[in-house]
C-alpha cells in the first residue's frame, strides 16, 4: 500500500467517526454503583467480625 492511500484511509475513518453508542459518563456511572456495592458489601461482611 503507498503512503497516500494509508493517509486517506485514517483521514477518511477519522471523519466518519460520530459520538459514541454509550456517553461515557454512563460508563463511569455503573463502574461507580458496582465499586460502591462491592464497599458496602465488605463493610457489612467485615463489620462484625473480630480482629485477629
């Protein structure tokens, strides 16, 4: 393949490129919610227990 035609491929893929399926503080979001359920869950499983 010759240099120009690499170059109009990634230019021509570069502009077709839109927004995201998914916005990506929905990503961050669940990532959040499923560490702070993990936190809660080690909280309330370690809570009672005693230290050794």
């Amino acid at each position: 393949m010759s240099l120009s035609l690499i170059t109009t491929a990634v230019l021509r893929a570069s502009e077709e490129a839109g927004d995201p399926a998914v916005p990506p503080w929905v990503i961050g979001a669940i990532a959040l919610g499923i560490l702070l359920a993990l936190l809660l869950g080690l909280i309330a499983f370690g809570g009672g227990r005693e230290h050794s």
